[in-house]
C-alpha cells in the first residue's frame, strides 16, 4: 500500500496493511492549509532545527516531515499501538531521523487520567472528578529537555485535545533556549485559548490564527501559529498568504 502526501512535496510513503494505514493514507485531504504552510517555512529553511510533533498520533505529520528535512523529528505520544505504527512505517521507508517518545506530556511530572482509549484520547475532556479510567505518569517537555531526551528544537506542534496551555506552561526552558515557532490546536469554544496567546506574547511571540475548517472535527477547531520576534516579520506573512492564495494568517 501507497500514499502520496500532495501537500508536503509530494512524499510517497509505504504502508503497511492494517486499519491505521487506511486512516494515515486519507490524511493528505486533512488540515490542508496547515499542511502547505509547514512545507513552505520548511522548503525555505525557516524550520530547519529539530520538531516537536506532540500528540504525533500515527505519525501523519511526522513521517512526511521526517522526508522533507534532515533534521530530528520528535513523534511524542502516550498510546503504545501509536508509536509502535509509526516506527513499524520508519523502518519501511527507511526514516532514520524520527525519534518516538512514548510518554504524556503535561506541565509537570503527575498522573492524568482520560476515560478514552489511550489510542486517541483526551486528558481533559469528559473527566469526572478524579475517576478517569485510565491513569498514566506524565512529564513536561523541559524535563525531556533536561534529562538530554530532546535538544536543538526550531518547532512544536501541539495536538493535545486540551492540554495545549499547560504544555506550553511546561516548556519555558525550551521557548527562552531556542525560540522556536509554536503550533496549536484549539477549540474555540472549549479551550481558554487566550490564555496561550497571552503567555506567548509574554514570551515575544506573534500569534495567527489559520483560517481554516479542519474535516472530521469540531466545526470550531482551529491550528494557530506563534512566531518568535527574531523570525517574524511582515515579509514573511505576506509570502505565506501569497503561498497558499488567499490571507489565510488572521493576527490575534
């Protein structure tokens, strides 16, 4: 089985034949717009240092990433099956610069718990007062850092069905050492995603919105990109807009 991500230069990944394949082949249709601006500011070198891909999932962002750059691909998520695809579609692509993280990821070492299946779950919604039925240890993404787990970070996509705030919370280290961009996925009219921006522009960050409807979520899911000072400038946003046809980047 065959995939070709349209969106990130026209990958070909091999797959193998199980459910998750099927899933990973339809995801070039997914996130479209966020996908075109990640392969434009990695063609034209404005990420090139390691990424962040927190929340990896079955790795539909991290594979084609890990074909488009040579630097280290970070693919952090809790659920065994997960990673256990994801390096399973390494090893037939001969992708040697993905590293799998099988961990939660918080502000701090604790337990979290979820009543979903850890295969795509949520830590904080649908919770009831301490009782989820799974719990599992967390750690921030610092203390990754400080144990020489992860280094050398340019990006961190954070797909963390909520937990967004407090990973950030848990990457100061991170952010003031080496300035990377940030995106994040938010629900609008769940998450309090103001207080990211927030904390981000404490942090000298620009924020944008990606103007996009993403399929298979909640009408109010949005992706937002935050820019550090030392790589922001009008220039850039403006050949992003033009890259993708249309302005897309809504300034918070």
């Amino acid at each position: 089985m065959i995939c070709n991500f349209t969106n990130d230069n026209n990958v070909v990944i091999k797959l193998t034949e199980c459910n998750k394949s099927k899933q990973f082949a339809s995801r070039d249709n997914h996130e479209v717009i966020f996908r075109k601006i990640n392969t434009y500011l990695i063609n034209n070198k404005i990420i090139k240092d390691n990424i962040i891909d927190l929340g990896a999932w079955i790795g539909d962002n991290s594979i084609p990433w890990a074909k488009n750059i040579d630097a280290i691909i970070y693919a952090i998520d809790p659920s065994p099956e997960n990673i256990k695809f994801i390096n399973d579609i390494c090893i037939l692509n001969n992708i040697t610069n993905i590293i799998c993280i099988e961990k939660a990821i918080s502000d701090k070492n604790e337990i979290l718990e979820t009543n979903d299946t850890i295969d795509h779950c949520s830590f904080v919604y649908g919770l009831n007062n301490g009782k989820g039925k799974l719990k599992i240890e967390s750690v921030s993404l610092d203390y990754l850092y400080q144990t020489n787990i992860i280094d050398n970070i340019g990006y961190i996509h954070l797909d963390a069905e909520g937990l967004e705030y407090k990973i950030i919370l848990g990457s100061n280290k991170i952010i003031e050492k080496f300035n990377p961009i940030i995106t994040f996925e938010q629900h609008l009219q769940l998450d309090n995603y103001s207080l990211i921006i927030m904390h981000l522009k404490e942090k000298n960050y620009v924020i944008f919105m990606i103007d996009e409807i993403l399929p298979g979520c909640r009408p109010d899911c949005r992706n937002f990109i935050a820019f550090p000072y030392n790589i922001y400038n009008d220039t850039l946003i403006k050949n992003i807009n033009i890259h993708i046809g249309r302005t897309i980047l809504i300034l918070q």
